[in-house]
C-alpha cells in the first residue's frame, strides 16, 4: 500500500505534495513525509501520523520549498508507525532520498550485504535497504542515478514503486516501477509522479502509467529517458488521457466520503449498465465477454479470485451464474488459490474481481491462472489499473473513483457486471428463454430506482443504529443469494466501527453460533428471501426464544418477521438474484451511522489501506 507523489517542473513542489498525499491517504495514513530540494539544498521532513501532522511539522522547518519534490504517505509493514520508519528515506552519506510502496522481499539478505560494505541503519524498513543498495552501486561502480537504480533494483526481489532524488542531481528524478503501481501526469515542462492519477487530475490530462520492469529518468526542461530496468533497453511511453474530473473525486457536500459512496449507488448501477444494455433489442454487450464468445459457450467451469469485499461479490456472483447460466463456479481467495496447485487448464475461465486493480494476492493469483493456461476475465473499477491490463479481457465497473476505504458502490457494481455476464451467458448457452431474459433486463434496469427507494429508510437505520452502537458482538445471517449479504454487512460493520461481527448462512446457526446468542448478541437477519421464507422466520423464533435481539431487513409488506423482529427495515420487493443489490444499502447505512456515532474515522479505519499492494 503506501502512496508516493513526485513533482519536477516550476511550481513550488511542497503544496503540490502535500495535496497529493492527500488524496492518496486512503491508501496508508499511519505517517507520512517529503523532500523538497531548492535546486541548491534538499530538506525533507517526516512525522509519524496523519498528513495534518506532517503539515505542522513543516510549519516550524525555515526555506523549504523548490520546484522538486517527493512526498509518501505510509500503511506499515517494516516496522511500526514512527518518525523515523516514515519516508522518504535517505542513504548514509546523507545524498540519496527515496520514497517506496511495495516491499523488498529478500531486504535481510541485502541488508546484511550492506553491513557488512559498512553501511548502518537507522530504521526498521526495507525501503533503507533500498536506497542504501542504490548508494551502494552507485559509489563503488561510478554511476549516474538512474544507471545505478537500474543495477540495484536488479538485485531486488519484491514488489516496488519508487522516486529517488540525488542531492548531486538537484533537477532529476527517478522512478521505476514492479507489482506496485505509478503513474507519470505529462505537464506543460513539468511532470507529475503518484500512485494513481488523483494527485494530478486538475493539472493535466496526459499520463503514462508505467509498466512493471520499467524505469524513467524525469529532468527538469528535458525530455524524460524511458527504459526497461532489465536490459536497458528504450521503452517508447504511452500517453493516455485522462477521463476522470477533480469533481468526481470530492466529498461535493457529504460529511465522509464513505456516505457519498453509499448514496452514489444509483448513479455508480446506471454508469455500470451504461450503453451495455438494450431492453427493446434484447441485447447486453459486454466487449470483453463478447470477444472470447467460444471460451464462455464451451466453458465448463467458472473460477472467480478476489479478496474482502470483491470476494463477496464474487460468492454473490456464484449464486447468479449457477442459478441463471447452470454454469458450475468455484470462488476462491486469491491468497489461498495462488499458493495452492489450482487444478486449472486453457478450457477454463478464470474471472477476477477488484475495485483498485492493484491488489497483489489477486494479482498473482491472476498470473498463475494465466501460466497454467486459462483465460483471465477482469472486473475492476480504476482504468488502466495492473488488474485490468494484466487481464486477457474484461469489464470495467465505471463506479467512479471509490475514496473510502470500506467498499460500498465497487460491490454492487461488481454484482451488476456479475449478473449481465450470467444472464449474458444464460442466453448464449440457450438456458434461458427469451422472454425470461428480457424480464431478466428488466429487473437489473429497475435496480436503481430501488436503491433509492432503500436510501430513503436512511433515518429509520439511523434510529435502529443508535440503538445497538453499544454491542460488543453482532451477528448478520441470510440464506442464498443474501447469505454474502451477510458476510459483506458483518465486514462492513467490523471494519469501520471496529464491533465484532461475523456473518453465517440461516442455517448453519444452529450448528454453533446459536450459542453466543444472549440478550446483548444483536442478530441481522435478511429476511426478503421468497424461497426458504418459512425457514428463515424459523431461524428467527430460534433466536429470540434464547432472548436475543433481532434486527431484521425484510420485503415491503413483509407480515411473518415483523410480528416477531425487534426492529424492521423494509427494502422494496424484488426477484430472488436482485435481492442482493438491495438488501445490502441498510446494512451498509447501519455499519456507517455506527461508526460515526462511535467517533471512529469512517473513511480511514485504523490499521486499513485502500489498496492491498502487498502480501
Ligand atoms: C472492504 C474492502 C476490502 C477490499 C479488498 C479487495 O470494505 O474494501 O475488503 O474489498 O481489499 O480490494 P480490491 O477490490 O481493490 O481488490
């Protein structure tokens, strides 16, 4: 994780910095710093906490500022949160500064190289060993910077974005990139290095997102030398416009952008279906699926790879698939299913979800699908992102950049990617019946009025919130296609108010979780489901007669749940695989309203990062 911003050109760099670093804090905010060099000296500063941390400090430290700069916000993983872990990171003779997101596997072994060449460190971080191996070849081979990165990097096993700076080459910087991304903004005489585009976005349109394996040297008033890290070989750069405005990634009234996200739903669905759907011509056109159209006819089994919240998607997306298309699904975590020998071949499709794109456990579960032979299917939602290139084809969500950390409008979208492609492939395999599938686009066209028909109960979740804020423990259940509902409402709930919740399919209740229920155990239950409605309102009765409490989402017009629920939300009715679409928005509003109750920072919980670039 971590996010890294770089600026060469004329402008102060120390505003353009830290406003950066801003928009990137979703991605690590447990400290944070930068170093700006004058063309003559280089200061920097760090400090262990948020960036209005950083900016205090800075408030004290004379002269700093120039047209040269980095800066990095940090999500730990080599030691602790502190001053002196933060970055950037400088080398023993005091001459090098770098700024890193990744992690230098094999950083022991270097590290003890180094001492014993003499050199000593200050901080727990592998990012010291990098800059100090940098130092290392550029002194004892007499290299410039850029040739002395290519030859240490090299020797580097891991994943990195970085930017280093020389105090001895004031006008330069330089980048490289593996596994973890960065991205070039191409100004007028000026560049723009980050993360992912937003630190950029209201300065320019042009940007070349640099490949894995590559370096480039970025000069002041000079062209910027793209290279291949490998074998120094010229790299000719793509530039890519820019799409996104400076609009799309603002809070535009909201209190927290998680809230924004949550009430975006309808619009994010709309953006989603967009040009993909025709109702009068019975057509849905998804390019990447349309393109492989043989694979998926004769595919005999779906995977689908994701972590967190994507997973949840993707088990929601199980559920589709096999009801409407009688495909057979296997939904795996991309953590397990790349450390395990998947029994994989080229018939089978492989789908991989993921808001950011750059998450590395799907990443390289992506990679060993490929090396066996499949075909790999993307959903992300950040264009342009590692996921989405590395991907043989695939579709993009078009949410809109997702800010807070616990995802709301990537599920759903994700989910509405997920059902075009089933009741796609439902058709083409000739499961479904034509009217059904229309009746099918139908029902995925309606969603958006009936997420906003769900927002509008957001003050009733609000009253219910404040009722069961105090729990130490809550359970979510739900049967079928809102047993993921579960899962995604108990992660919800965990992660930002940090109460411990957990998520169950109804059913397995009773094979132990029923004994954690007492009076103080709140129990949401989603309850909407047609199919196995006697049941749930069973698994109810189960619960409040051992005295537990029950919060329960139900259809408009439910009569059974709500004589015996302590507390009802209803959700309008729907079919059966639209279900998750809706009955997750109370639950998403409810883990919201208690955490800022709570007084926990809804947008940046503790210990989370947007992106999981690392292991
Ligand atoms: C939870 C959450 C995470 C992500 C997970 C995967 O709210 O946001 O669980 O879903 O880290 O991230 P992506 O979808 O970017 O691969």
């Amino acid at each position: 994780m971590c996010g890294i911003v770089g600026y060469v050109g004329n402008k102060d760099s120390l505003s353009i910095i830290i406003k950066g670093l801003k928009r990137l804090e979703y991605r690590g905010y447990d400290s944070s710093g930068v170093a700006i060099s004058d063309g003559n000296t280089t200061r920097f500063c760090k400090s262990k906490g948020k960036i209005n941390k950083l900016e205090k400090k800075l408030k004290k430290i004379k002269d700093i500022s120039g047209p040269i700069g980095i800066g990095h916000t940090r999500w730990a993983t080599h030691g602790e949160p502190s001053d002196i872990n933060a970055h950037p990171h400088m080398s023993n003779s005091g001459k090098l500064l770098l700024v890193h997101n990744g992690i230098i596997e094999n950083y022991n072994t270097l590290k003890e190289k180094l001492i014993n060449e003499g050199f000593s460190f200050v901080s727990e971080t592998d990012t010291e060993v990098l800059v100090n191996l940098i130092e290392f070849v550029k002194q004892s081979e007499k290299l410039k910077l850029g040739e002395a990165v290519q030859i240490a990097l090299r020797q580097v096993i891991g994943a990195y974005a970085i930017c280093v700076m020389d105090y001895d080459r004031p006008n330069e910087l330089v980048v490289a990139k593996l596994g973890s991304p960065l991205c070039i903004g191409m100004g007028k005489n000026e560049f723009y290095i980050a993360s992912d585009v937003s630190p950029f976005i209201e300065f320019t349109k042009k940007v070349v997102y640099l490949k894995d394996g590559e370096l480039a040297i970025i000069r002041n008033h000079k062209p910027t030398i793209f290279r291949k890290i490998s074998d120094n070989s010229k790299v000719l750069p793509t530039i890519s416009r820019l799409e996104l405005s400076l609009e799309k990634i603002e809070k535009k009234g909201y209190k927290h952008f998680m809230l924004k996200e949550i009430y975006e739903q309808p619009k994010a669905i709309r953006d989603t279906l967009r040009g993909r759907l025709n109702i009068k011509k019975g057509i849905v056109k998804l390019s990447g699926m349309d393109e492989y159209m043989d694979k998926f006819i004769n595919c005999k089994k779906l995977t689908i790879i994701a972590c967190g919240t994507s997973w949840h998607s993707a088990l929601a997306g199980e559920y589709m698939f096999e009801k409407i298309a009688k495909v057979s699904v296997e939904v795996e975590y991309a953590s397990e299913f790349r450390y395990r020998d998947p029994v994989i071949d080229k018939n089978d499709i492989v789908i991989a979800i993921s808001q950011s794109g750059e998450t590395a456990d799907t990443l390289a579960a992506i990679k060993l699908a490929k090396q066996k032979g499949a075909y790999v299917y993307g959903i992300c939602n950040v264009v342009g992102s590692s996921i989405a290139r590395e991907s043989d084809s695939g579709s993009y969500t078009h949410a809109g950049p997702e800010i807070g950390v616990a995802s709301t409008k990537a599920f759903t979208t994700q989910m509405t990617i997920l059902y075009l492609m089933a009741i796609k492939l439902a058709k083409i395999r000739g499961v479904i019946s034509k009217k059904s599938f229309i009746n099918y686009l139908h029902e995925i066209s309606a969603i958006e009025n009936k997420i906003k028909i769900a927002l509008k109960n957001d003050n009733l979740v609000k009253k219910v919130s404040k009722k069961y804020m105090n729990s130490k423990n809550c359970l979510y259940l739900g049967r079928g296609y809102n047993f993921p509902i579960a899962l995604e409402g108990a992660l919800k709930l965990k992660e930002i108010s940090y109460i411990h919740a957990e998520g169950y399919p109804a059913a397995e209740m009773k094979h132990g979780p029923i004994a954690l229920i007492d009076k103080d155990m709140p129990t949401v239950v989603i309850a909407t489901n047609k199919i196995n409605y006697d049941k749930i309102v069973s698994n109810i009765q189960e619960i409040k007669s051992r005295k537990g409490k029950i919060i329960a989402i139900v259809s408009k017009g439910d009569k059974e749940v709500k004589k015996i629920a302590d507390d009802v939300i209803e959700v309008p009715e729907c079919i059966e695989s639209i279900t998750p679409f809706i009955t997750v928005i109370p639950l998403q509003l409810m883990s919201y309203h208690i955490a800022v109750m709570l007084g926990k920072n809804v947008d940046q919980p503790r210990n989370l990062a947007k992106s999981v670039t690392v292991e």
